[in-house]
C-alpha cells in the first residue's frame, strides 16, 4: 500500500496527494489506516509534555529520521519527522510530517511549537538551513506557521497566529540528540523550557514584529528541478534578454525565472 492510501482514505486522496508533494500531511483518526499508526521506518521516536497557553498540557510524540549525504563520522539531516497528537477533550488524532523534498535534499523545518487555540492547532516550524528559508520566502522573524483546517494544514501569515500563544514549547535544536543524550523517551515541560532557554530569543518565543538580522543566508531562487541560483546571479545580467537567456540555460521557465520581476520597468 503507499503512503497516499495509507494515510487518508480514497475520498480524500487528491487532497493528500497535493500536501505530500509540499512533505506535509494532516493525519485524522478518521482517516488512519487499518491497524493503526504505522511509525517511520527507523529514525527515533519519543514523547515531549507540550504547556499549553492556559495551562493545559498534552503528549505530543515525535519521531526523526535522518540520512542522505554527510561526512564519514556525522550524522546525516533530517529527511523525515513527524508530530502525532490528541486533540485536548477529545479522541481525535492529529498528525503533522515533514518529509525530504527534491530540492533540498533533505527536510524543510526544525519544530518550535505545538498550540492549541479554541479547539485549532497549529504549528509553528523554522526553515532548516539556507535552501529551505529561500524557499519559504525568507521569513521575518524566522517562522513558517501552519494551521489545521479540515482534512489539511495551511499556512498561515504570523498576523493570523493568535495572540495568546506565545511560547516556544517544542524541543526545537536536534532534538533527537538532546532525547539519547538525556538517556530518556518521555520529554517534561519543564525540561523543554529549561532547554530552550538556553536558545536564540527568536527560538525562546514566538515574536511578533521583524527582527534587524542577518540570517547569513543569500536570496537565492530554483528552477524546481533541483537546481538553486543566487539570485544576484540574475540580477547582474546586463539586460532583461540576457537573463532571459540565462534563465534558458539553466532550465528555469516562465514561471521560476526571475528575470521579469528583477528587470520590471525594462
């Protein structure tokens, strides 16, 4: 069975399709396959007490797989992770993935939090790495936040996340070491603040204004087939038909070519 069958049922298959293509699916109880959960292949997986905004508190279980490319003795990057919880008041699973998407050779996000508002979850991740902040449109501050609706996660702007959810209350930097290190599988509140204390202020809480920063991370744009660009590579074209021209090189078409935004008034 693949995984598009297996995690949603025939009715909601093009839905799902789509959201796997982005490495992201929003798993239902009602919509889970025969049996039961089925882990990732490997990887590891373990428990996190997650504080909520009004106090209430509830298990989230991750699971992490890393592998692709890396040096002889280092550890691969993620290329697959999931969050699975129960919806506070009632029986309703909830599942959250973040799977390798070509392009980047590896997962999008690093997890900073998990809240619940009114009955509505979201997420709140940060891109992982140069590649996948370009290609979540280089956020400020650094967050790339989903909500659930129905049978799929969206994205929402940081203006949509509501107000009362503040904190940070994930263990957000490699938290599969931070798990074997500490020698545990279930994860407390109060090891996870006490963790990320110790982190960035943009990774201790959810800010809401833009942060004068410099993520060390040049704009850089894909032709969607697996092929990056800085995009003053384009922009230093003398002209917009020798960037068109450029674009052509480098197999970028009409809709991942930057030359007609980067050369508008021309």
């Amino acid at each position: 069975m693949n995984k598009l069958s297996t995690i949603c049922s025939q009715l909601q298959y093009s839905t799902c399709r789509a959201l796997l293509a982005l490495g992201l699916a929003l798993g239902l109880s009602a919509c889970s396959a025969p049996g039961g959960y089925v882990p990732l292949s490997g990887g590891d997986t373990w428990q996190e007490e997650v504080l909520l905004h009004d106090g209430q508190k509830l298990i989230a279980e991750r699971t992490t797989m890393r592998g692709g490319r890396h040096e002889v003795g280092q550890k691969g990057d993620y290329i697959a992770q999931r969050l699975r919880f129960t919806l506070p008041g009632t029986s309703q699973t909830v599942e959250w993935e973040d799977t390798h998407i070509d392009g980047l050779g590896n997962s999008s996000f690093l997890l900073l939090a998990l809240h619940v508002v009114d009955k509505v979850p979201y997420v709140v991740a940060t891109p992982m790495g140069c590649l996948s902040y370009n290609k979540w449109g280089r956020p400020n501050p650094p967050y790339v936040i989903f909500k659930a609706q129905a049978s799929q996660w969206e994205r929402i702007n940081l203006t949509e996340f509501p107000a009362t959810a503040q904190s940070a209350n994930l263990l957000h930097s490699a938290p599969d070491d931070w798990v074997r290190r500490n020698k545990t599988q279930r994860v407390t509140a109060q090891q996870i603040q006490a963790e990320n204390a110790t982190d960035q202020p943009e990774y201790r809480s959810i800010l809401r204004e833009p942060m004068n920063y410099d993520p060390s991370c040049i704009p850089m744009v894909t032709n969607g087939k697996g092929l990056w660009r800085a995009q003053g590579w384009f922009s230093k074209k003398p002209s917009l038909e020798a960037c068109l021209v450029g674009c052509k090189s480098e197999n970028f078409d009409s809709a991942t070519c930057p030359c007609n935004q980067l050369f508008k008034g021309e």
